[in-house]
C-alpha cells in the first residue's frame, strides 16, 4: 500500500484529482469507481477546475458508484444521486448514460445487486475505486464484520454511521437503517484504489487500516492485500502512523516514471 501524506486536504485532493486525470488521458473510457460523504469533495471540485480549465474530458468514462440509501427518493437531499449531481456530473461530461448508481427504490434488492455487478464486469471492470473510510474502518457502507469477500448487497448500518451521516438529513429525520453496497470483494476486484482521509476523527482507522491485522472488524485492512492502493492524508490522519518516515522517505525517493513530482513532500 502507497501512503502519501499532503499538508493539507486541499493539497491531497489535488494529488487524487492528478491521478484520476492521468489515467482519463491515458485511457479515455475508463471506468471510474466513485465514493461520496464529505472526504471526496475536494477531489470532484479539482477533477471540475481540470474539466474547465484543461478540457479533461469524461466523454468516454463510465462510473460506478459504491452505494446509496434505500428507500428515498433520489432528489431527497441526502440521497447520493443528488450528491453525485451537485458535486460532479451537472459539471462535467460524463455521459449520463454512462453513470451507474444503486438504486434505493428498486423492488427487487437482490436481482438489482446481481445485475449491478453484472454491469461492472461488462464494462470491463473498474480502473480505479475512489473511497473514504469511516471512524470504524468501513469502506462504501461494509461496517465491521463485513465478510471481507462481499460482494453488492443490502447492508444494516451502525449506530455509529447512522449518527455520523446524520448532518446529511434534516434535524430529527430519521437516517435510513439500510442501504445497498458494492461489497468488499467487489472493491477489491478494482485495479487501483485510491482512498482519501482526513481529520484526527480518522486518524484511528487509517493505522488499523494500514498497520493493524487484517480483520473483518476494520474492513479497510483488506486492502493490504490490494495489488495497488494509494491512501492520500492529511497530517491529522496520518497521526496515528508508526511508519511515517518511512512513508514519506518512499514518496520523495520513487522513481522517475512512478512520481507524482509537483506536489511537495512534507
Ligand atoms: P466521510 O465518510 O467522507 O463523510 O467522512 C467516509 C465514509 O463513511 O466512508
């Protein structure tokens, strides 16, 4: 696993935004894993500025989201159709038949997993799977315990991430108790990963996640055994690290074909 620390989430998100546009030059119909929550907004707003300013363009990419609430509407404000509109496809050109998002309303939970995942295969997979990680290690909605081989499924949220999520919804509205998930073999089955945490609030599950065991109890820990996942910080989240020089000694010494070089070591 590649730990780059960045002075600031803003610093970050352009690192992730970089990345994210390299591989759309590179590879024009990629297939774009995507998260939401308040971590990957600063990531959308760069990947917008690039769409405007640079004409990085989305014309070709299709995306697959890692998860939405089940059983409201997909206006309501906090639903992560709405998020995914406001925060980056009403500003960039990805194709709207292109954009794949559980849908909470669906009548058939089950078949609508199974067919998910069926449209992940056929678009060839997902390139690159953008995440956040939750106070407890969940990746999309897998809380602990997840069998970490999971595949799209209906999930029960904590108490822990109905309270956490709460700020999204109105005050005194009820969080929906499910939701449906991308599971963890479903991420796992990306070819890159590209997690971004923020905060001394994640500072806990970031070094489970990176030098703790492997457990079902911090899903997130799966990842070390990802064939290629880059995990960007802040230095809040990166607090709780025993390895951090050795962390930055690898980022300021890659070599040349590896390196992210316009963003600063620190
Ligand atoms: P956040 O959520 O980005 O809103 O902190 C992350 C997550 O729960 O996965």
């Amino acid at each position: 696993m590649e730990v780059i620390i960045q002075p600031s989430p803003d610093a970050a998100a352009a690192v992730a935004a970089r990345i994210i546009g390299d591989l759309i030059r590179r590879k024009p119909d990629a297939v774009l894993g995507l998260a939401t929550g308040g971590t990957p907004c600063g990531l959308y707003k760069e990947l917008i500025r690039m769409h405007r300013q640079e004409g990085l363009d989305f014309s070709g990419v299709t995306t697959f989201n890692l998860d939405e609430y089940v059983g409201i509407p997909p206006g309501h404000p906090a639903s992560y159709h709405r998020f995914m509109q406001e925060n980056l496809f009403a500003h960039v050109n990805v194709p709207p038949g292109n954009i794949h998002i559980p849908d909470g309303n669906t009548p058939d939970i089950p078949q609508f997993c199974a067919r998910y995942e069926e449209q992940i295969r056929q678009a060839g997979g997902i390139d690159l799977q953008v995440l956040g990680i939750g106070h407890d290690g969940h990746i999309g909605f897998n809380e602990s315990t997840s069998s970490l081989v999971s595949r799209t499924r209906i999930k029960t949220l904590t108490e822990e991430t109905l309270a956490a999520n709460q700020r999204f919804f109105a005050p005194g509205e009820p969080v929906p108790r499910h939701v449906i998930t991308m599971g963890v073999g479903t991420i796992m089955d990306s070819r890159t990963c590209l997690m971004l945490a923020f905060g001394e609030g994640k500072a806990k599950a970031v070094a489970s996640m990176v030098e703790g065991p492997i457990t079902a109890m911090c899903p997130a820990s799966i990842l070390q055994m990802h064939r290629q996942t880059s995990l960007i910080l802040d230095p809040p989240a990166a607090s709780l690290l025993t390895r951090t020089a050795y962390y930055q000694h690898v980022f300021a010494n890659k070599p040349d074909f590896q390196r992210v070089s316009a963003f600063p070591v620190i």
